[in-house]
C-alpha cells in the first residue's frame, strides 16, 4: 500500500502480510477453512490507527527526519546506507560511496512488476526537476535479476 493513503509520504511502501495454508485440493472446503486467527489482534478504529499500532505514532513532533506531517518515520532513517557496489547497465563499476549527492534515491525495480515500471517516469521527474533547480539529489534505479538487454528494452 502507498504511503499517501496513509497519511505518509507518497510513494512509501506499507505491507500488510497475511498466511493463507491450503492443506486441501480438490475437494469441498470447510466453513472455517479462511478464519483468521486473531486472538493477538488489537481492535483499532480506524486504519490511521492500525498503522499507529504497527508503526509508532504518526506525524507530529519527535524524532525522525523529513516525509512531513503525517509521516511514520522509518527506522533507518538519519542512517547511513550500507554499501551498495554494482555494474551499471554498461558493465560499469558502481558505488554508492563514491556518490556525490546528498540525497540518493535507489529504486529496486523489476520489469515483471507493473507498479516499478509505473513508477520510473515519476523518478525521472525527480531527476529533471533536482538538475533543473541546482538540487543535490541523484536518482539510481536497480535491477539486480535481469540482463542489461532485458532492462535497457
């Protein structure tokens, strides 16, 4: 789920899991078969504060840097990355280290997932527009199971 429908950044992912084990094949399912255990749930009014229950409080003062009001602060935030060292699609040498940029933006993608393609031309809006207004943002996007032909198409 999107962040923005929550009240966070847009584009800041949000996970709900759920298990779902099918003992059965082919044959008739039982009245219970998809009851959900919720004998650890909290009930929560709203969906705000289900995240608030998951996450921590929401906007606000406190700790945690940028994403605005409403955002939950992650807790790698403030942090610094781990080391990131890769080829490009060029067969270059990549590290995040030797990056200049105060804000790197790395966007794991894929080319089977709908939703990463989507969201390449809104990073290259962030690209155009921190190179238009002098901003030092760099904007990298990874692909780390697929052939240079397959990302470059």
């Amino acid at each position: 789920m999107d962040g923005g429908a929550i009240g966070g950044p847009p584009g800041e992912t949000v996970v709900f899991q759920y298990e779902i084990k099918v003992d059965k094949h082919d044959s008739e399912l039982d009245e219970d078969m998809f009851s959900f255990d919720t004998s650890n749930s909290v009930a929560a009014a709203s969906f705000e504060e289900m995240v608030q229950q998951a996450f921590g409080p929401v906007g606000g003062g406190g700790g945690g840097g940028g994403g605005g009001a409403g955002s939950v602060a992650h807790q790698l935030e403030g942090q610094p990355a781990p080391p990131v060292a890769l080829n490009t699609v060029d067969g270059e040498p990549f590290s995040l280290e030797d990056a200049e940029a105060q804000v790197i933006v790395l966007d794991f993608w894929a080319t089977w997932c709908p939703p990463c393609r989507r969201g390449l031309p809104e990073l290259q809006k962030v690209y155009d527009w921190a190179g238009e207004n002098d901003k030092p943002v760099a904007v990298y996007t990874v692909n780390l199971e697929e052939t240079p032909e397959q990302v470059e198409q």
